[in-house]
C-alpha cells in the first residue's frame, strides 16, 4: 500500500500538470469559439459561450478578402521567413554543432564560449542594434532585413553538438575517414543521417521563433506588404482599438486562429522526430 506522502506528491503533479494544460487550453478554446461568432456575438457574449449562429466560413471569407487579400500575403510571408529560415538555420547549426564536436582547430572552446554567450542573450535585445547594421547596408524595410538574422541560432548550435556527441560515434568516423571519404562527405553521408532527429527539434525550435517574431519585424518593416503574420494582426488590433474600427478586431481573432494552425499541424507531423530528439543523451 503506498504511503500517503506518495498519493499527496503524486496528486500535487497531477494538479500541476492539470492546471498547465488549462493555461494552455483555454486560451485556444476562446479563440476557437470567439472565431465562430458575429461581431456583434463576440462583443455581447461570454468568451467561452457559442453565438446564436456560427460564422466561421463567413469569418474566414472576410479574412481572406480584406484589405485585398494581404493576410494571404503575410502568411506567405511568414513561411518564407519561418519555414525558409529556419531551415537553413538548422542546417549551419547542425554543420556547426558537429564541428564543435568532432574536429579540432584553434580556439574551438573559445569560439563556443562565445555562442553560448549568444544563447544568453534574448532577442529583442539585439532587435535595435540589427536595426542600425541593416540601415548601414540599406535593408531596412526589406525582406532580407527580417531573413537573414533568422539565420543564426546560437542555441540550435549547444544542442546540435549535444546531438553530435550523443548520436554520432567516433568509430564510425574513423572508419569512414579511413575508407578515404573526406570531412564533408562524412558529414553529408554518415554523421548528419545520425542527427536527423536533434535536426528536427532545432528546426522546430526556430521555426517558431521566427513564426512568433515580433519585435525585430516591428522596428525593421514599415512596408505592410513585407509584414509576417503577428505584425498585421497587431497593425488590425491597433485600428480596432484607437480607430474604431471594430470590424478589425473580428480580423485579428480569426486571423489568430488561422496563425496558430501550422504551427499545431508542423509539430503534429513531425512529433515522432523531435519526442526522439528530446531524449538525447538521456540514454547513451
């Protein structure tokens, strides 16, 4: 029979993990319903109550069509950065990672001492000193201004030489190395199939950073039509609440929704990678 300190310490997690799940739930919930309703629902009933008719279809028509379509246009924009850029990023940082970890060159603990110091740093802190680079090479207000710093990952580095450490033999190196294929091809054949999985988590990492980037889009763009997701929704809650445009805050609810999906979908599809990627090292 088991002790009553042990049911009490396994009731407390069980409290604790449910009332995480409400914080995370409810907030989806509102907006899941707040979707469905009119505008004039949204505004006259409780948050977490149906409207007297469902008007998602229609909700999602308006969306779609306002202002011209550019909501379509942000959510393109936003895969371009997030999905293009987080890409790449998981692939210099698993490039970087695994050389941190297998070879050897001068300064190599120096160099990592300083990517650390980078994963110590938060975003929005180098969001005003990005601003002044780009305006110094003439891209603000472009693409590339919001692109090309999704690019770095300093944490997806740290976890990419984790990965390498945990999944990628020496053995299978030297063996490769000594079959006469050369560092890239070693890489490229051998060590990056083995780190697929660490490859998936620091992708969806950054993939959702970079989707839920808003800052440094805020103080880089100005031009909407290069606008991601979060920033028009903020530009349609800013004119419902200081224009009276009402309409616009039916718009940044439903477009919330739609925003969130892909990111529910990509970890859906890939969940069988990362749960994998998560438990590296656990076990050697």
């Amino acid at each position: 029979m088991k002790s009553p300190s042990v049911l009490l310490s396994k009731a407390g997690v069980t409290a604790m993990l449910g009332l995480a799940t409400l914080y995370t739930l409810l907030p989806l919930t509102w907006l899941l319903l707040s979707s469905t309703k009119s505008r004039e629902d949204l505004f006259g009933t409780n948050g977490f109550a149906l409207g007297d008719e469902i008007h998602l279809t229609e909700n999602l028509g308006h969306l779609f069509t306002a202002d011209d379509g550019v909501y379509l246009r942000w959510l393109l924009n936003t895969v371009l950065y997030a999905g293009v850029g987080a890409l790449l990023a998981s692939v210099f940082g698993v490039a970087a990672g695994y050389a941190f970890d297998k070879l050897a060159f001068p300064g190599k603990e120096r160099l990592f001492s300083l990517v650390l110091l980078g994963v110590m740093v938060p975003g929005t802190a180098m969001a005003i000193p990005l601003y002044l680079l780009a305006a110094k090479v003439g891209l603000v207000n472009t693409f590339w201004g919001v692109f090309i710093p999704g690019l770095v990952f300093p944490f997806g580095v740290y976890l990419a030489r984790v990965f390498s450490a945990s999944y990628v033999p020496d053995e299978v190196l030297e063996a490769a190395r000594m079959d006469g294929a050369g560092e890239f091809r070693t890489f490229c054949r051998i060590a990056f199939p083995m780190i697929a999985p660490g490859f998936v988590t620091i992708f969806l990492f950054q993939f959702t950073q970079i989707w839920n980037s808003f800052f440094l889009p805020l103080v880089m763009l100005s031009d909407q039509d290069l606008y991601p997701v979060n920033l028009g929704l903020y530009v349609w809650y800013s004119s419902a609440l200081t224009q009276g445009h009402p309409e616009d805050y039916l718009l940044a609810v439903v477009g919330s929704l739609v925003a969130v999906a892909p990111l529910i979908a990509i970890f859906l599809m890939l969940q069988r990678f990362w749960k994998s990627g998560m438990t590296a090292g656990a076990v050697k």
